[in-house]
C-alpha cells in the first residue's frame, strides 16, 4: 500500500476547505466565492435627501415618514421568549448619513454611559458598514444602546485588529433617543423606544478612504439589534447570517446598501 505523507493530506484538506495554518482559524470566505446557494445577499436603497435637516428620534415626523424601512429580524442563537420588532430606515446629503432605529420591546435595560464601553450588553442597536468597495471586508462597527451611548471602531480583522475611536472623534456623531440615558432596573413591561443619529462623512475620511454616497455607490453593510445582559438576550441581523452561534463580526454576510 501506498503511504501519503501527512504533510501532502493536511495540504490538499486545507485546499478543498481553505483552512489556514496548523492551529489558525478557517479564513474568512465571501459566500458568494464558495459553493453555498442558500445565502442570497439583500440590497437597500437608500436616497439622497434634498435639504439638510434637523436629527429627531420621531419616526413619525419629516423626514423620516417618507423613507422606506426595513426589517432586522433574522434570528441568531436560541429563541428569546420575546422577539423585538425592529426597523431601520436611512438616508444621506453630501455631507452625512443619517440613520433611524425603531423598536417595539419589552425587558429592555440600559447602564453603559461611557463611550466605547460594552453597550452591546444593554438594550442596543447596531450599524455595521464597509465604505470602500475595494475593501469589503473591513468596516467600521456603530454600536448604540437605547440610552444614546456609542461604540465605534474600524476593524481590519474581526475581533482581533481594530482602531478604536477617540472622544473627539466619537463626539461628531449627533444622536438623538427617546430613552433616557439610564434605564436601570429592567422595564418588563412593553415599550416602543427610537434612536437616531447624524454620521458626517469627513470623520470617516479622517479614518480611512471612503466612497463617498451617491447614484452608482454601494456599501456592504448590516443592521442589527441585540441584548445580552437583560432577561431575554437575543440577536438578531437585516442581512442574515449562516453561523452556528451570534457572531456579528461576519463582514462576509453584510447585505449592500445602494445609493441613487
């Protein structure tokens, strides 16, 4: 009988399944480069507004009742006993995105108020977006709780490489909630919160190279809400996400954003 060597096995196994090294973690694989016809990548279109505009947290005043909105609910993990409705609308000037969340809840908590602290425990929603086409696999990760405190970093590779945002960069962002600052202890009962905020694009190009929004543009991008250190943890994504537990830090699952 012939003996293959071990060394040729390991090489053709990382070939067929694009492992790394001995003891590395399988690469990241974009699922639209590999055999997996279940994933089917979602678009938003988002559109330009004509005037620049006061940030309100009220879905239901201009501008934000006449944008389309979508939905994040793609479940990830085990069954909550409460599944939050969420919906995201979004739009863009020439000078800033601008983002709105909305949110029919129950069990929400919220205590982090220092900025780029683990928000992503509380009562949190999430914009997760790739602003070079060239590099759609570094993004920059917005994490808000309901209390209006943010996280932000821009991460090379996930949960590993990151720049983490200074005060006075995190301090361009303009956001605006309908919760206050602390929610502590647990609110059990029902509640519709709404968070939104301005993100000006020359603090992103202070960062990195970006493709400014407009007609032709795309980014990769990701919605999501979350809470884990409540009564009811959940995750949930727009874009969804084929992994056997909540991982948001999957760029190679984001949906795209179109703009016009």
């Amino acid at each position: 009988m012939i003996q293959i060597p071990k060394k040729i096995i390991f090489l053709t196994f990382c070939f067929l399944t694009g492992c790394d090294s001995p003891g590395n973690k399988k690469l990241n694989q974009d699922p639209e480069s590999i055999d997996n016809p279940t994933f089917k990548r979602l678009e938003y279109h988002v559109y330009p507004l004509e005037e620049s505009i006061e940030v309100n947290a009220d879905w239901e005043k201009s501008p934000w009742t006449s944008i389309q909105a979508i939905n994040i609910e793609n479940q990830m993990g085990d069954d909550p006993k409460f599944r939050p409705r969420t919906e995201v609308k979004m739009a863009y000037n020439a000078d800033n995105i601008f983002v709105i969340f909305k949110v029919d809840d129950r069990f929400v908590r919220s205590v982090i108020e220092e900025a780029n602290g683990p928000v992503y425990g509380d009562a949190c929603v999430e914009f997760f977006f790739a602003p070079d086409a060239l590099q759609p696999l570094k993004y920059f990760n917005l994490e808000v709780n309901c209390g209006g405190t943010p996280l932000m970093h821009y991460v090379t590779k996930p949960r590993e490489e990151f720049y983490k945002l200074k005060s006075n960069e995190l301090d361009q962002l303009e956001i605006v909630h309908s919760m206050p600052d602390v929610v502590d202890p647990e609110m059990v009962e029902p509640v519709t919160w709404t968070l939104a905020y301005r993100i000006p694009l020359v603090m992103l190009e202070g960062i990195v190279k970006i493709d400014r929004p407009g007609p032709g543009v795309s980014w990769r991008a990701n919605f999501y809400k979350t809470a884990n250190t409540n009564s009811n943890p959940h995750y949930f994504t727009w874009s969804p996400v084929e992994f056997p537990k909540p991982n948001f830090h999957l760029p190679e699952y984001f949906g795209t954003i179109v703009f016009h």
